[in-house]
C-alpha cells in the first residue's frame, strides 16, 4: 500500500507506481489519497499528467492544525490498512501524510518502506524535519536518495535498514522531460515570457508566509525585483490566503509581479527550465532547479538538498531585504547544475524507481 496525499508526493510516486504496474505484476499495489491536498490543481492534475490510474481508496482527509489534519488521517488509516493487511506500507517524503502513515502502518506491526529516507535540515522548527526524522524511525525499509542521507541515517544507527536507490524525482523529471520541450512554447507565450528573462518565484513554508510582517518584506522586495525583470509567482493556496490578507492579490500585476495559480508538473518544469533564475523555499523545487541548471536563490537558512548548494548553484538567502540582488546576481551566474560541474548526479541515475520496485519484490513475506 503506498499512501499518499500532498503535491510532492504524486510527483516523487508517480515513476514508483508506473514501474510497479508495468514491470512487478507480483505486486499487488494500492494506492491510498490521504486527501491532504485536495484542490484539482494541488492533486489531479499530477495523476493525469503522469497517466496514473485514479488511487484506489480516498480518505478526504482535508486541511486542519497539524494535529486535527494528522489525527483525523489516522483514523481513517487505520481502517484502511486493517481492511487491505497490506505486507508493506510505502510512505513518500516529510509531509502529515508520511507521518500519518508511517505512524499507523508501525503500531498495527505493519512494515513501513520510506522513499526519500535520510534527509535532515537540522532545523527542527520545520514540521518536515519532524515528519521525515520519526517516519525514518519507525521504518523498516529505507530508501535513501544521496550519499548524505545514507551518512544522516548510520548516524542515528538506522544503516541496517539502508538502502541507496537514488532520487525518484530524478526518474519523474526523465520521464516528462520531452513533453516540456514540446509545450514549452506554449506556456512561455502564455505567461508573455521570454526564455531567460524572468524569475520564477515558488514560497510556501510557514516560516516565509505564516508572517504577514515577513511576507510582506519579501513582497517588497519582490516588487523591487521586478521593476528590473519579469517576475513569474504560481501561488501555494497557502500563500494566496496569506497574500490576500495584505490585500496584495489584485494589485499586483500592475506591480510587475504576475501572480498565477499553481501549476501542473509540466507547467512549472516548464517555467522553471526557461527562467533566468529562481527564487524558492521548496526542496524539490531546488533540486529540479539544479538538474536542469537554472541558479537557484532558496529563502530559507537550512536545506535538506545540501548537495544543490556546491560550486553556488543554490545560495541559502535567508533575509528578505537580500532577495533582489541576489537574484540580480543569480541571473549573471552560469546554472551551475551537476553536468556542468562533470560530476555523477549526486541524486542517482534515474532508476530508482526499479530498484525500490525490485528490493519490495523479493522482500520475505512474513
Ligand atoms: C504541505 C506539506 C509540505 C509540502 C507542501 C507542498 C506538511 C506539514 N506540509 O504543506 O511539506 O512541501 O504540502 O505543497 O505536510 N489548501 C488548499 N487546497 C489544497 C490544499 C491546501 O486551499 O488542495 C490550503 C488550506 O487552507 C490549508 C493550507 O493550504 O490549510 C495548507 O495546506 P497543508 O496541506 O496543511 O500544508 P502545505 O502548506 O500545503
């Protein structure tokens, strides 16, 4: 059973799933939709974009505080796993559903298989920090993406556990890379974009945008960004409730900044392998940034990608006063991505997805 239910983890899925049902027809496999994202934009799109069947059971689980939100998924969990005695639970990432998940799976004394085990930021305030360390310990199986988060995982005494498969996120980019290419065009001209010319922004984290009084400086500092180049925000529902309460939302074309709703997989592939440079808080988002060599400017002071940060083709800018010229300076830089550098990617080659498939396949069923 894989369970899953926020934006990043249909992305960091979707190869696992297609590769079981192609390739392991021993595997039976159910997918289990927590519900945490639930808006067509923040969920469907992904499984038509990557030709996923519909999940098999949909739990509606839906926003709430941390606990209400991981409580109520739970429950609902619960059910569902006694109801399908799964052999395995395989949980994706750091978000309330790995949690949720992990957490359930292990005291009904169900294994628990972890893809993307092992990263740390170090920076408890963050609640993926708290999701990926107490999903890592409770796991029986886990499939680290880097060399790092293998170190990270001996550290804490998990290496019997251990498994380096490489970034399945490697595997989705691979698999959607030419249907970027070819719609490219498309969503440039739609965003009245020129490739190279523009910064694509994406915030989401709590610690940016909870803070009305740092959301707006990094408002301002956007505005200030954009009276030089073009700046491209698909807005987190997060982010647009916060926006919307500086009452920024509507003014802000005239500002330059060009607010969008979120985008699909191929949409922001798409924007981001054309832009000049990005300006982030997301950890996917640094990392995609870094395999198709676009620099990346990340608004945080931690990051769990730590491999994204040599030679600076991502630069931690945690202050908001600092946004425009580092960006300024970013858009100057080469993208200082991993083939580049000519060195190995340091998130694996593509085949993740078949590895964890295989290692699930020939684990002894107890
Ligand atoms: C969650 C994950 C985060 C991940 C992010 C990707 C946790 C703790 N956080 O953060 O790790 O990087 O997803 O997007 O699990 N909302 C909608 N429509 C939706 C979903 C959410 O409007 O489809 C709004 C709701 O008001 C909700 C808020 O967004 O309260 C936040 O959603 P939530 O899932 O709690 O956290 P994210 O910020 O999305």
């Amino acid at each position: 059973m894989l369970v899953v239910g926020a934006r990043p983890q249909f992305i960091k899925s979707a190869p696992v799933i297609r590769e079981i049902l192609l390739n392991h027809k021993k595997i039976r496999l159910s997918v289990v939709h927590s519900g945490q994202h639930y808006d067509a934009e923040m969920s469907e799109i992904f499984f038509h974009e990557f030709r996923l069947p519909a999940p098999t059971m949909h739990l509606h689980s839906g926003s709430g505080s941390h606990a209400v939100q991981t409580a109520i998924m739970m429950k609902r969990l619960e059910g569902c796993i006694l109801h399908e005695k799964p052999d395995v639970v395989l949980v994706p990432g750091d978000t309330n559903t790995t949690l949720a998940a992990s957490v359930t799976a292990s005291k009904l004394g169900i294994r628990v298989a972890h893809i993307e085990a092992g990263l740390r930021s170090g920076d408890m305030t963050m609640p993926e920090e708290i999701n990926r360390r107490l999903t890592d310990h409770v796991s029986t199986l886990l499939f680290a993406p880097t060399r790092t988060a293998v170190r990270n995982l001996r550290r804490e005494g998990l290496a019997k556990m251990v498994h380096l498969t490489g970034d399945t996120m490697v595997d989705a980019l691979n698999a959607m890379i030419s249907q970027v290419e070819r719609k490219q065009d498309t969503v440039l001209a739609e965003f009245e974009a020129r490739a190279k010319e523009y910064v694509l922004v994406t915030l989401h984290r709590p610690s940016n945008v909870d803070d009305l009084g740092r959301l707006r400086k990094i408002h301002l500092a956007l505005q200030k960004v954009a009276t030089r180049m073009q700046v491209i925000f698909p807005v987190h529902p997060r982010t647009r409730a916060r926006l919307a309460k500086l009452r920024v939302l509507r003014n802000d074309t005239k500002a330059g900044v060009r607010l969008a709703e979120p985008q699909g997989y191929i949409g922001i592939l798409c924007l981001l392998r054309n832009a000049a440079c990005l300006l982030t808080d997301s950890g996917g988002m640094q990392k995609e940034s870094f395999l198709l060599h676009v620099p990346c400017i990340t608004l945080r002071s931690t990051t769990e990608w730590p491999e994204t940060l040599s030679q600076g083709a991502n630069r931690l800018v945690p202050e908001p006063e600092k946004i425009p010229q580092a960006l300024l300076m970013a858009r100057f830089s080469e993208g200082l991505g991993w083939g580049i550098l000519g060195v190995r990617n340091p998130f694996g080659d593509g085949n993740a997805s078949r590895r964890i498939a295989n290692i699930i396949e020939r684990m002894p069923l107890e």
